[in-house]
C-alpha cells in the first residue's frame, strides 16, 4: 500500500511540477513586462512622448518591407509626438511567419518622420548588392553622379520625384554625411522613415530622427510644392 501511495504521488508530482513551473514563468514574464512599461512610460513622459505598448495601426506607416509582410503585424512600445518641430512616430515592428512547425517573431525598429507633404515612394540606401529598401530584379535609379550612383541605391516609384529630390547639393551632403554610409531612409506618403533589424533601443532612435530631419531639409523647397 505504501509503494502504490509512493508512486501515486510521484505520478501526481510528475503532472504537476511542469504546470507550476510553466505558471511561475509565466507570472515572473508578466511582472517583468509590467515593469517594462513602467519605465518606458516614465521615459515617454520625459521626452514629452505618448506611449502606447501595442499598436496595431503603425503598419500602415509603409507599404513596403518591414511592414505589410507575415502575420501577427503590431507595433509594440510605440511612441508618438514632435521631433524639431515635425511629429514623429518610432516603435518595434513584429510580425511572425511560419517555419516549418514553428513560429519565428520578428522584430524591427522603426522611426518615422512627418514630411511637409506627401510624397510617392523614394528608397536611398548605401548599395551593398541587395537590401531592405532595395527591390530586388532591379537595377535602380541612376543619377549624373557616378561617385553617388556607386555608393548608393537608388529606388522610386517616379524618376521625375527621385531627380528632383537627389539634387546635386543633396547628393553631395548624402556623400560626405558619414550617417548615410549605415542609415538607409525612405520616403513613402506622409512619412521619412528609417528602418534596422532588431528590438527597439529608445535612446538610439534621437540619432535616426536627428538624420531623417536633415535629409528632409536637404530636400528643394519645390518638390514640396508640386
């Protein structure tokens, strides 16, 4: 009787220590997420932002990669509010995709900046072969510089709207600022956005906003006009 009670509850033990091990780590993820949003309030708070930790509508942001691309879209720890006078909306992206039986979560920190007015798709990225702001198949826009045309690519849904915004003195502030030799940037309707592989770092997203803001005063004053 005493072995048959001995290995009921060795059986009972074996059931329930799984669950109450998934539940504590469950718990303690909960807690550590709570604790999470604390601090990132406080941060937003700080800088004058508002912060929401899910926000399904940023991926309408962008038509393109990243966004619009597998399931389970949400921005998470997203911030709104003003950068220099412009409004500003930075976060990390997710979306998830199958593997084989699996599910992969991937993340993307985004930072968009408002432009004056909207604009069709423009893509400038240093030219490494292939990447994000690249569409693949294509050989690109290019442009009278060969130095620029080297150096970066150049993709856009108007050639006219790429010539114009790539004017000489933009080209020649693209090829000595040292931020556009790591730091790609799209313009696309309302917004000039940056884009990196990886979670958010709040305190890196002031550098990409800083740049955003500068290439969009590098812009001729009439091609916000037309």
């Amino acid at each position: 009787m005493e072995l048959m009670l001995v290995l009921l509850l060795l059986s009972v033990s074996a059931i329930v220590a799984p669950i109450v091990v998934a539940v504590a780590i469950t718990s303690h993820r909960e807690q550590a997420r709570r604790l999470e949003m604390a601090r990132l309030h406080q941060w937003a708070v700080r800088n004058g932002l508002h912060y929401t930790p899910n926000d399904r509508t940023v991926s309408a942001l962008s038509l393109r990669a990243p966004f619009g691309v597998g399931n389970d879209r949400v921005g998470h720890d997203v911030f709104r509010g003003n950068h220099r006078g412009r409004a500003i909306v930075f976060g990390e992206y997710r979306y998830t995709t199958k593997n084989n039986k699996s599910t992969v979560v991937h993340s993307w920190q985004f930072v968009a900046l408002a432009l004056p007015s909207c604009r069709p798709w423009l893509s400038v990225s240093r030219d490494f072969g292939s990447g994000l702001f690249s569409c693949r198949g294509r050989k690109g826009v290019l442009l009278e510089s060969q130095e620029f045309n080297e150096r970066f690519r150049i993709d856009a849904a108007s050639e006219r709207f790429a010539y114009d915004v790539l004017s000489p003195r933009m080209m020649e502030w693209l090829l000595a600022d040292a931020r556009a030799n790591t730091v790609g940037f799209r313009f696309e309707g309302q917004w000039a956005i940056t884009v990196r592989a990886g979670r958010l770092r709040p305190d890196e997203v002031w550098f990409h906003a800083d740049f955003l803001h500068d290439v969009i005063g590098q812009v001729p004053d009439f091609v916000w006009r037309y």
